[in-house]
C-alpha cells in the first residue's frame, strides 16, 4: 500500500519534470544571461516608476467522490467555477515593488446521492483582497541570479457563508492570511528558471451556514508551497511557460454548535495538492502587452473530514482532481 502511494505521488512530478525540460532536447539555448525584463516571464518586476497590470479570466472544473467509514462512495460531486483575476503591481524602484490583487468568482456545484438524487448550489463574489510587497535583493544585472523576498497580507474584509439549495454563498475565506516567501532565478536569452516556496499563515475563520443558521468556526492553520517554474524563448514574439507545483496544507481543526446547544468538535484534512502548469505567450507589444493562453490540473491527495463528536458522520474525499483554463492579459503603463 505504501508502494503504491508513493508511485501515485511520485508520477505527477516525473511526468511534469519530463514536460518541463524537454525543449532541451528540441532547442539550442542560448544561457547566456539576459537582464532585460520580458513581461511574460516569471521572474518579470517593473522597472522604478513602471505600472504593470495583469487581468486573467479563468474556467475551472472540480470533480471528487465522498465515501462514508465504511469506504462505500455516498456522492459525487462537481463544481464549475468562473473567476476574474487582477493584480497591478508598481515599482517603486527597480527593485522594489508593491503589489495589490483580487478575484471575483461563481460557481455551481452539483452533488449526486448514490440514490440518484442531486442538489445544487451556488457560491459567488469577491475574495480578500491581497496587498504585497517584492523586493529584488539581488539583481541579475550585478549578479548571477536573482533572488527576491515576498511578503502579503489579506485582511477578512468579508464574511464567509456557505452555500446551500436555497441561498447563495459567497467564495471570501472569512479570516485573515498573511503569506511569506522567496524565489531564486536565472534568465537567459531563450531560457528562464525561476524556484519559489513560501509559508502561508491561515487565521481563524468563521463561515456561516444560513439555512440552519449555524457557524462554524476554524482554527488557524499554515500552507507551504514550492513550485518549478520556466519559460522558453521560441522567437521574439512566441514563449511557452511550463512549471510544476506542490502544496503542503496543515489539517484544520473546528466546531460548532447547534441551534439547541450541543457542541460538535471537527477536523478537516483537504488534502496536499500537485500542480502541472502550462502557458502559450504571445507578444502584441514587446515588453508592453502580452496574453497567454493557460492550462493547469491539480491533482489533490486524498482528503478527510472527521466528526470528532459523531465519528460515524466521519466522511474521505478520493479522485479530486481540477483542470484550469485561461486567457491573460499582461501590460505595463
């Protein structure tokens, strides 16, 4: 069993690696550094003054099944979301940058009953917005790679409810996040490696459910993201983007309590999450207007929530697994 898993595990990151380096065997690259910033590049800042902008809008499909703790599947579930992205950053410097995002999202997910029957709801609207800094302390332009520190924060601006068949619900987290990182990364003439990770501190969080009126609370959790990223350079106008990911999510404990006073304590185990990350660039404007055409698939670990004070309504999450369509729009002012 422990076999098997680790080569389920292991399969994704061999399969992205064998993806992510085989222009290698198809191009003479040029390694040569380059210190021009290319703004489809992952490892673009704006120059001191500079205004970028990147708007993307995205398709996802979310399909997974449930199973009680007998391991018999209960539903199977699928959600397509829409999503609206934007981000604009300004240098400040060449070297520093400030950064502010935010999404709009709606979505439908559909569950189906092993006895047939189906339920739909519906989620939509804005996440937190996320406010940040990046700061080049090391720049290719006097050294040999560049390595940046990164630094967010995303206050609870609004409230988190869940959805249910007759009221929407809304998509923000309903707690603050505040997120840490660096990134190391070399530019070439026709080639761009840029390695990342980062820490990611969860607040406490409250989502209300408004069909029984109940909230249920959570308790502060951390992510840890690394991720493999690279472009390469085919022509002047035309580079594709490859990369690879993997998220690390702490389980997370909860409670709640009912309308007539008992208390239910709750762990939820989402499940670790490897992303294969794919982009077609073209450049309209060289260094001033780009889009990309994205794919990505997450394939998420197995996941568990756990009653803790009814172990029997105890429930996994197995085959989840997420594909990501997207056009994005990137522009410096």
């Amino acid at each position: 069993m422990m076999k098997n898993d680790f080569n389920r595990h292991l399969y994704p990151y061999a399969l992205g690696l064998t993806f992510i380096f085989l222009p290698f065997n198809a191009h003479a690259f040029d390694l040569s550094p380059n210190v021009s910033r290319v703004v489809s590049d992952p490892s673009y800042l704006p120059s001191g003054g500079q205004l970028f902008g990147s708007t993307e809008y995205s398709d996802s499909v979310i399909n997974f099944n449930t199973n009680d703790t007998s391991g018999a599947q209960t539903s199977t579930t699928n959600t397509i979301s829409d999503t609206v992205n934007q981000v604009l950053e300004f240098g400040l410097t060449g070297d520093f940058t400030l950064r502010i995002a935010d999404s709009y999202q709606w979505s439908t997910s559909t569950s189906t009953a092993a006895d047939g029957s189906i339920s739909i709801t519906n989620s939509e609207g804005f996440v937190d917005p996320s406010f940040g800094i990046i700061w080049r302390v090391l720049d290719e332009q006097e050294h040999f790679f560049n390595w940046d520190l990164t630094g967010s924060y995303a206050p609870n601006f609004l409230n988190a409810q869940s959805a249910d068949p007759t009221q929407n619900g809304t998509v923000a987290r309903g707690g603050d996040t505040a997120s840490f990182g660096t990134a190391l990364s070399y530019k070439g003439e026709d080639f761009t490696l840029y390695l990342s990770g980062s820490a990611t501190y969860l607040d406490n969080r409250s989502i209300l459910n408004p069909g029984s009126n109940i909230t249920v609370d959570y308790n502060s959790s951390w992510q840890y993201a690394f991720s493999l990223l690279t472009q390469t350079r085919v022509t002047d106008k035309w580079s594709v983007n490859l990369g690879l990911s993997r998220v690390y999510i702490d389980n997370i404990n909860g409670s709640f309590t009912t309308s007539n006073g008992a208390l239910f304590t709750i762990g939820d185990q989402p499940g670790d999450v490897t992303t294969f990350i794919a982009a077609l660039n073209l450049q309209f404007a060289p260094n001033r207007f780009v889009m990309s055409i994205i794919y990505n698939y997450d394939s998420f670990d197995n996941g568990a929530f756990t009653n803790v004070t009814l172990p029997n309504n105890s429930t996994t999450t197995t085959g989840k697994g997420e594909s990501v369509y997207g056009l994005e729009f990137r522009y410096v002012l």
